[in-house]
C-alpha cells in the first residue's frame, strides 16, 4: 500500500513546473494545500502526457509534492524518462519531419502530426489499475480536469472525499471554434456529458466566478468555490519599452486563432504608428504559427526561461483571444506583474467587473490596434493602467485572497482526517 498522503492530485498534464497556465494553477492549488498544513502527491497514470517528449525535466517547484509517480517512466534526478519505445519513435518522426520541412522536403510520411493532447484521452484499464494501486485510502483525491473524474469511480469510497478542478468551460469552447472554422485543440463535448462529469465529486472547483455560476445553475445543491488562481505582486507599475509588445500563451487553438487574428488585422497598423515597433511571441504557441513566421516585427521565442524579464521590458502586453474558456491565468500575471494591458471581452470573461478600468478592453480591429498605439506612445498611459491592474491583483490574486474558500474546505477535511484518527 503506498505512504499515506492527505491530498492526492490525479493529472494527465504535462507537469514539469509552471510552464503554462494551466500547471500554474495546479501548483498553485497544491501550494494551497500546504498552507493548509496537508501533504500532496501527484499521480499521473498514462504515459501519454509525453507525447512526443521521452525526457522531461522537472522543476524546482514541482518538489511541492511529496510523492510524484507517472505510468511508464523511471524517474533519473529532476529528469522523467518515458519507458515506451513508440515514444521515442514518435518522437524521432518529429525531429525528422521539421527537419524535412526546413528542407523543403515534401515526403506524406514525413508529414508532422501533432501528439493528441493528453488530459482528455479515454482512460485506459492500464490507467485505472495504476491510479487505483498508487492512491492511498482515505485520501481526498482532486481530479485535474473533467476527464480525470473517472478515477473517483475506480477507488468508490476508498477516497475520503473528491474535488474536480474545472479548468474551463468546454462545452460553449468546442461550439465557439467552430462558428471561428476551426477545432478545439483540447477536447470537443457537449453540455449534457459536461454537466455529468461535474457532477461526480463532493466539490467542484471553478477558476472563475461565470463558470462557478454555470455548476450552480445545471447542478443544484452540488458544493462549488471560486478559487482563482493566486500571483505574488511587483510593488509599482512597469511601463517597459514603448515599442515592445508582448503575447504569451502555449499552443492551444484560442491562443493560436488568437493571436493570427491580432496579425493578420491590427499588427499592420501598429507597425505604421508606432517607429521601431517589436512583437514578442512567448510560449509554446509558437509552435502553432509557422505559417506566420516572416511577418515583419515578430519574434517567435518559444518557452522563456525567465517571463518575468520579458514581461519587464514589454510596454504594452495583448491578449486578443477570439474565443476560449476558464481565466487566462496570463491575463492576471500580467496584471500582477503592473503591465498595461489590451485584452477583448474573451480574454475578460470571468473577470469582467474586476478588469473594468484596468485593463483596455477593444474587440474589433481597428480598436484593439488604435488602443495598442495609444499605449505605446504614451508612457504616462501606461504608468497610469499598470497602477489599475496592479492594484486590483494585490486586492483579488494575493495568495490569501484567493484560496481562502479552497485553504477552509481543505481544512475541514483534515479535521475530519484527524477526528477519524482519534476514534480508531
């Protein structure tokens, strides 16, 4: 039986540190869980988060958890190495077909094929079995997104008590891409398979206040908080450079239709105001933007070591998401980090009242352009809305203020835990 440990965290994320917005807010929650005075582990019981990765390299903050276990891996230091040789195969293709590519080689079984994204594959019986004999019982198991529910149905009442963490709102997510011609790179469901998976555990955790709403309105009765996801705050303003702007996101379609949108129908125009104009494009949605990659002014980064830099220098940070779900976690360590900020009525949902004044809000066009220049020519502007966006994340996304309801819900468990121990 393995160690006992209060909090089990059950994710098919590719969890290396906080890498994106998405692992952010898990080790954000499991942070949450030691300011509780509880332990964590994580569990992650398919081999498919690799993807085609066979190496990944954990860091410093993913020592939160007590216990970290992934199927079909040995762990080497800080290094997860995948066992399975069709991972290694898989990801061999991929460095021949971008290779090919740049070669201008056109070959149909060198063609890359992304890796299906991991945290809403079907659950396996293989899955199932690993899940079951690396949980301890009597743990409270948290389920990462929807589609890890189905571990609650394999440990029955062995779990002590369950929490799902929402992430997003997928359904109206899957419905949006398409009125936008395209796909959801997640996963594509409807309401009605949304709602049941919800429904499966003793709470819900939504990342925002709409989405919190939803669970309440189609499951009544069902236990739901709002727990935000939580930045540690910079003291004063950063107007950065004028001419620098920053996107960043990882490579999922609202960030990728996104930030083509921004491209095709406003960078044009910022190049004309603004002398010297730069884009900086951070993250793994670069991956997704090949087609875009000579636009003038625009430097695709990748995955940045150190954001923080970056966002320092950046005068004016966009997030001109067309379509999506959850809280863009960007969005709020943007404004955590005092950074003027020009984001649409998407980018805001959930955060709509606490954004009014702070961030610019622009949805066609030429607006979101003309407000981009206006921050960009104006350092005092920017000195003015950073001040605004500061303080609104010291109020809201402290670490107190926004786990709070998580930090009393875990703590109730553990006087449970500790009850149970004394009448045994």
């Amino acid at each position: 039986m393995p160690e006992q440990c209060h909090v089990v965290f059950v994710s098919r994320q590719r969890l290396v540190g906080r890498t994106n917005g998405s692992s952010a807010y898990l080790l954000d929650l499991a942070n949450a869980v030691d300011r509780a005075g509880l332990t964590s582990s994580l569990i992650q019981p398919s081999p498919s988060l690799f993807g085609r990765m066979p190496i990944l390299r954990l860091r410093p903050e993913m020592s939160i958890f007590s216990r970290h276990h992934v199927r079909g891996s040995i762990r080497l230091g800080r290094y997860l190495v995948a066992l399975s040789p069709s991972i290694w195969i898989s990801a061999v293709h991929g460095v021949l077909a971008k290779a090919a590519g740049r070669a201008g080689i056109n070959l149909k079984w060198l063609q890359d094929r992304k890796a299906p994204y991991s945290i809403a594959m079907p659950w396996t019986q293989a899955d199932k079995a690993y899940a079951a004999s690396h949980i301890p019982d009597g743990s409270i198991v948290i389920a990462d997104y929807i589609f890890q529910t189905e571990v609650f149905d394999v440990l029955g009442p062995k779990a002590r008590s369950t929490a799902t963490i929402m992430h997003d709102l997928f359904h109206p997510r899957a419905e949006m891409a398409v009125t936008k011609g395209t796909t959801d790179s997640v996963a594509s469901i409807n309401m009605v398979d949304e709602v049941a998976m919800l429904g499966r555990a003793d709470l819900v955790i939504a990342i925002q206040q709409s989405e919190a709403g939803f669970v309440e309105e189609n499951l009544p009765g069902q236990p739901v908080i709002t727990v935000p996801i939580s930045f540690s705050t910079v003291h004063e303003p950063r107007p950065g450079n004028a001419a620098e702007i920053l996107f960043v996101g990882s490579n999922t379609e609202p960030n990728i239709s996104g930030l083509k949108w921004f491209l095709q129908n406003c960078w044009p125009k910022v190049l004309d105001s603004v002398p010297g104009a730069k884009l900086n494009v951070a993250g793994t949605v670069s991956l997704g933007m090949r087609d875009f990659s000579g636009t003038p002014s625009v430097n695709f980064l990748g995955v940045v070591d150190d954001l923080a830099q970056m966002y320092d220098r950046s005068g004016v940070v966009i997030s001109p998401l067309t379509f999506g779900s959850g809280l863009k976690i960007k969005l709020i360590e943007a404004m955590a980090l005092g950074k003027a900020i020009v984001a649409t009525s998407i980018t805001l949902q959930g955060v709509e009242d606490i954004a009014t004044h702070s961030v610019c809000k622009a949805n066609d066009p030429d607006d979101f352009a003309s407000t981009v220049i206006a921050l960009a020519q104006d350092e005092n502007l920017r000195i003015k809305m950073g001040q605004r966006a500061l303080s609104k994340a010291k109020k809201h996304f402290s670490a107190s203020a926004a786990q709070e309801k998580f930090v009393t819900w875990l703590k109730e468990q553990l006087n449970d835990i500790e009850i149970s121990h004394e009448n045994e």
